[in-house]
C-alpha cells in the first residue's frame, strides 16, 4: 500500500542520484581502475583518500594509467550491474512529479551506457571520458567548478542551488555527495554519506536498496502532506474566535 496520498503529491521535489555504489551496485570507476590501469593507479588513490589531492586531480592522473582498447572499455561497462529496484524507484519518483537527475563524479561513458542498457531515459552529468586512440582515455570536467569545495570533478552542489521544486532529496554513499547533502531537505543515505551526515546533523534515513529507498520517500512525502495539511488548518482558523 501506498504512503502518499492526494497532499503529499503536491509537493514537488528534485531528486538528485549518485550513480558508482548507488545506482550501480559497486564503484565503477574502481572496478575499471583495477581492470586496466598500471598499478601506480593505487598511491594516486591513496593521496585522495588521506586528503591530499582533490578527486579531479586524483581521476586525471588514474585515467592516464588506463590502457584498453574501446572494444574492452565497452565490454567491460556492458558487464555493470545496478540495483534492481532502481527502475521502479524512478518510476515512483515520474508518477509523483518529482525530476530525477543522475549525477555523477564518475565517467559519462559508464553511466550513459548502463542507464540505457537498463531502459532508463535519465537526465545525468558526469566527467567526459574520450578516447584518443589506442588503448588510451583522457578525462575532462565539464561540470568542474573552480570553487568546488571538494576540488571534484563533477561540483554536484550546482545542480542543487539550480533546484526550483519544493524540496531537494540526495540519493549517495560517498565523498562526492557531501556538499550537495548539505543543501539537501532530506538524504537517502549510505557509507561514507550516513556518518558525514550522522556527525554534521544532517536530515537523513540510511538505506540499503532501491525497495527499502523508495519506502522512505513515500513515507517522508506522507509526513510533509500531513504537515501542509496542518499548516492549511491553521491558516483558516478564525483568530480570537471570530470571523
């Protein structure tokens, strides 16, 4: 049985998606690091995980490492599995009203081909992998920000200051979504992402799937309608008794 009821579709949200360890089920980035990249790909990835280096600069230097051919690239993305309650989870989100974005710092060759392959017709931004022939790749940053507070490739707090619905849900796991959390009224939450918002306070539920997320987010939508419903009432109460 549904939670959401005629009040609560009135609220319109944007709902914003990471994609490696959300949408897929393991960081893709990794996996292709660990497929095709030389092996000085992991001290890059440890300068970043202690804070030395920012994502964009840590995925440029990675990147260079990785030697596949396209053929390869693209036999190795047609392997990527995802949640397989993702597609109902958008599917809840179009029947509601609520805009649904993927946004990813990984690489738009991966998340553009597995939403297809899926069936998924989705809005997404990610870093733009091209290749320049042989069996080498280089990296771009067309959503880059130069005051990106996490020096990412993809500054997903953008899409979120851009957001002109009623609320602002982020869907993640990791480093990536911080930011975009912070500008968030409610965060679907998991890894990384549940203890960032655990210690700055941040309005969130961990989740640990597509089905159990997509009982949240009607539960939350019910509780708002139940909200704006009280507000309403009270709006239209007589003051002192009279009128």
């Amino acid at each position: 049985m549904s939670w959401v009821n005629r009040s609560s579709a009135h609220l319109k949200c944007r709902v914003f998606v990471d994609f490696d360890g959300t949408i897929a089920v393991e960081d893709t980035t990794d996996l292709l690091l660990e497929r095709f990249a030389l092996a000085e790909w992991q001290a890059i990835e440890a300068d970043w995980t202690a804070g030395r280096i920012g994502s964009r600069e840590c995925m440029v230097r990675q990147i260079d490492l990785v030697r596949a051919t396209p053929e390869a690239m693209d036999a190795f993305i047609g392997a990527i599995e995802i949640d397989p309650a993702f597609p109902r989870f958008v599917e809840v989100c179009r029947r509601l009203g609520h805009e649904l974005t993927v946004v990813s710092d990984g690489l738009d060759r991966t998340v553009g081909a597995v939403l297809q392959r899926n069936g998924l017709d989705l809005a997404f931004r990610a870093n733009r992998l091209a290749w320049t022939g042989g069996d080498r790749w280089r990296l771009s940053f067309p959503h880059a920000r130069s005051d990106c507070a996490a020096l990412a490739g993809n500054c997903k707090c953008q899409f979120a200051e851009a957001a002109r619905y009623s609320a602002r849900i982020v869907v993640g796991d990791g480093r990536s979504d911080f930011c975009i959390a912070e500008r968030a009224d409610l965060v679907l939450s998991k890894g990384a992402l549940t203890r960032h918002c655990a210690e700055n306070a941040l309005p969130h539920v961990a989740f640990n799937g597509f089905d159990h997320a997509i009982g949240i987010l009607e539960g939350w939508l019910a509780a708002k309608g139940g909200e704006r419903r009280a507000e309403a009432d009270a709006s239209r109460r007589p003051i002192n008794g009279n009128g």
